[in-house]
C-alpha cells in the first residue's frame, strides 16, 4: 500500500487515506446558507476518493463573511443546511471537515464573478450595496479595502463564543472534524501578525499576545466538540513581506495551540498583505510543513501546487508532512483521488465507486 493511501486516525476518526480536499470558497451561499451547488461540489469529491472533504471558509458572525455570499453558520438554518451535504460525503466513504472562520479586515468584499465589470466591483462592498464596515485588531486597512473598526475587548470574546457555538452546530450537522482559520490574512491571522496587529492590550505586542485570541478559540472549540473530534488549525507560515511572520514564529504559536488542544495543522503560507513576494512553484509550501512538523511533532498537511499522485506520496515519503492537501487540482479532476491511487498501482476495490469500475485502467507495466 502507498504512504498517500494508507488510513490515518486521529483521535476517533479514521480517514481512508491522506489525500485530502483543501477548503475552497464558492462564493455562491445567500445569507449564508449553502445550496445544490454546494451539496454537488463538495459530494463529488468523495466519490472522486478524498479521505477527508473540508468545507470552505464558513464565518462565524455575520461581519466574518469575506463576502456577501459567503457560506456561514451562525444559525441553525445554516446548521440544517448543511447536514444533508455532509450525509452525501459519508455515503461515499469520505469523512466531511469544515473550516470556520472570520474575514477580519477582508470581510465585506465583492465575490470573484460579482456581476458587473471588475473595475466596478474590486475591494470593499459599499454599505448601500449590501457591505459592511469591517472589524480587525487595528484600524489599518488591507490595500485597496476600507478601514475596519478596532474590535474592543468584549466584541473579541463574543467571537471567541461564537466560534465555540459555530464547532457545536457543526458536530450536530455531522461534520467529523473542525479546522480553524487562522491562515490567508483572515482574522486569526491578522492578530498573529505584528504588520496588522498594533494593539497595546492583552492582544497585541509580543508573539504571546498576539497568539492569544487564536489559543482562546482552541481552547473553546476543543471545549465545545468533546474528546473525540478532531481540531485542525490552517496557519499561514510565513507572511513573505518584510516585518511580518516568518515560519519559526508560526511553529512556535503552533506548539502552544497543540497544548491548547489542536490536534493538527494543516500549513500554507501567506494573503496577510497585498505586497507579498512569493516564490511560486510545484511543491514550494511543502518546506513550512516540514518545519512545524519538527518543531511540534503533531501531524501536518501540506499544500501548494500538489499535482499527482507521484508527487504527493514523495511528500509523504520524505517525512515533510503526514498528508496532502489539494485545491484546485480537485478543481480542475473531481475524481483526483481515483487518479492518483491509479498512478500508484493501488486497487481500485474499495476507492472506486462500484459503479466507476467499469471506467478503471490499469497502469501500464
């Protein structure tokens, strides 16, 4: 059996494999309650044998959306809409994770395809156009957006409540696993870093206080989901600009969110601000991973132009990371996860779909 194919548990839940589905927004709920196009997309990939399906970005608070038509579950209506999306992954043999987040500084923002032409519609959606003024550790704007509010000590502990709540409609819409956003210049990642945190409270100054409304969020979710599910955290490793986190930083608050009952991370790289410089290429946050994974010692997923069943289980291989995680690979090959188990000689009983059997091809000798 490959590294990428073999079972991987963690603590009550065992997924079929390691080669997961990174979460991707769709920009297509309204009022934050996801639909057919959701229940299609990410059903699919269970069929095409991911291990483990992670749901997009899905704010906590209303404010938390990136934009007006982004996926939420802050109410029982999303809660409900969720769960028959989540029976379709089981029911074909994936586990279902979802990513709870908060946009922070980039909430309030035109979806991707906004009608409209892009010059029209780029940055901040206007009040009287269905936005809102955006909240953030300081009142310093990403570029091109609107300034945020400085949240205020009790409006931070409200979203700490909330995320608490948004992991127990999760559990109870039968998601198996929760990960926390704390990465791509979002909230969580806004307080880590000291080019978006200028606070001089309990929140800000030294790496400590910086990381702690991303340890309180731990902490609560863990509370509120029991013993048995398991916590992913999704960090950015570096902020690759000058002054910002670097990758040492990002493992440090790492390890005391393993302390605070995370349980994995799931590691990518950068988004906090728009002059970021970025060495593209196939494999290249794969490093970041490695890296938290010495200094933590807890399982990690690695990201970043992951393209073939080869590739992935190198990764594995050389002990960079424990899984792989693809976006738009998934995108581009629903069924992804049948490919690369077929490039790596694996038997299709028990991946395959019993009615895909008949499509299957054995590798070439």
């Amino acid at each position: 059996m490959s590294l990428l194919f073999s079972p991987l548990t963690i603590r009550d839940v065992e997924f079929r494999n390691r080669l997961w589905v990174a979460p991707m927004c769709m920009y297509s709920a309204e009022d934050g309650v996801v639909n057919d196009w959701h229940h299609v997309h990410l059903a699919q990939f269970a069929s095409g044998g991911a291990g483990l399906v992670i749901a997009e970005a899905t704010a906590v608070v209303p404010e938390g959306r990136i934009s007006p038509r982004d996926a939420g579950i802050w109410n029982d209506a999303q809660r409900d809409a969720w769960r028959p999306i989540v029976e379709s992954i089981h029911a074909r043999g994936g586990r279902a994770g979802i990513q709870l987040g908060h946009a922070g500084r980039k909430a309030s923002t035109w979806w991707p395809f906004a009608p409209g032409s892009s010059t029209e519609h780029r940055g901040s959606v206007p009040l009287d156009d269905g936005g809102w003024v955006a909240e953030a550790p300081s009142a310093i704007a990403y570029e091109g957006y609107a300034e945020p509010v400085e949240l205020t000590g009790e409006r931070i502990a409200e979203i700490v409540a909330a995320f608490a709540s948004a992991a127990r409609r999760a559990i109870d819409a039968g998601f198996d696993a929760v990960e926390i956003h704390a990465a791509h210049g979002y909230l969580l990642h806004q307080f880590l870093s000291p080019l978006s945190n200028q606070r001089t409270d309990a929140y800000g100054g030294s790496l400590e206080n910086r990381a702690r409304l991303t340890l309180d969020v731990v902490r609560a979710v863990r509370a509120e989901v029991g013993e048995g599910v398991p916590v992913l955290v999704r960090f950015s490793a570096q902020d690759s600009a000058p002054g910002g986190l670097v990758v040492d930083d990002v493992a440090t608050v790492a390890r005391w969110a393993q302390e605070a009952g995370a349980d994995f991370f799931d590691v990518s790289s950068s988004g906090l601000v728009a002059h970021q410089r970025i060495d593209v290429h196939p494999g290249y946050q794969v490093p970041f991973a490695a890296r938290i994974r010495e200094v933590t010692g807890a399982p990690v997923g690695a990201v970043g132009i992951i393209t073939t069943g080869a590739q992935a289980e190198q990764v594995l291989a050389d002990g960079a990371a424990d899984v792989v995680l693809a976006a738009r690979e998934w995108l581009r090959d629903p069924h992804f996860g049948l490919r690369a188990a077929t490039e790596l000689g694996e038997l299709p009983r028990g991946l395959w779909p019993d009615q895909y059997l008949r499509a299957y091809r054995a590798p070439k000798a």
